[in-house]
C-alpha cells in the first residue's frame, strides 16, 4: 500500500470499528460523542451504554466516568445546545 502525502494523527486510543463492542465504550469516554449520536450509530439507549460501562468497568473507573458525565454538559445534546447558546450570548455582551 502506497503512503499517502497527508500526515498521520497519532492518538493514544485509536477509534475501534463501530461494528466492534469497544467501540461504545470509546464513545462514551469520548467527550465530544453524545449519547444520541451513539443511539443513532448503534441503536443502544443512554440507559444501555450506561449498564454496559458499569459491567465492563472497574468499579473506580466508572464511578470517575458518571461524574465526569454528569459535569460535562456536552454529552447531551440539548445541554450542549443550551451551552452553546449562552455562550454565544455572552460573547456578544462582550463585544
């Protein structure tokens, strides 16, 4: 196979393929991937993902994995829109 021009990112945990079970698991790590768009990708409910972390986590890791859920707004779609919005606000009172 001929390299290509572009370079490589390296990242630490390479995205796993989506038909693979790990994939959820990377997903829900992952900041920037909402529970919707794993629902919409996989067909496994918020409520689903979270049984699968807890069975397949240490009982440590997925403790720190549901608060940093529960801090950050940008795993829910609508929290994250919400947040946007007000940002948005605020930037514009600045300027």
């Amino acid at each position: 196979m001929k390299k290509s021009n572009r370079p490589e990112t390296r990242v630490k945990n390479k995205e796993p393929e989506i038909s693979d079970p790990d994939w959820i698991i990377w997903a829900a790590w992952a900041d920037r991937i909402t529970f919707e768009e794993i629902y919409e990708k996989t067909g496994q409910k918020e409520a689903d993902v979270i049984k699968l972390m807890r069975g397949t986590l240490k009982a440590r890791s997925f403790k720190i994995w549901r608060e940093r859920v529960n801090k950050k707004s940008i795993k829910n779609r609508k929290k994250f829109e919400a947040k946007r919005k007000e940002l948005k606000v605020k930037q514009s009172d600045i300027f």
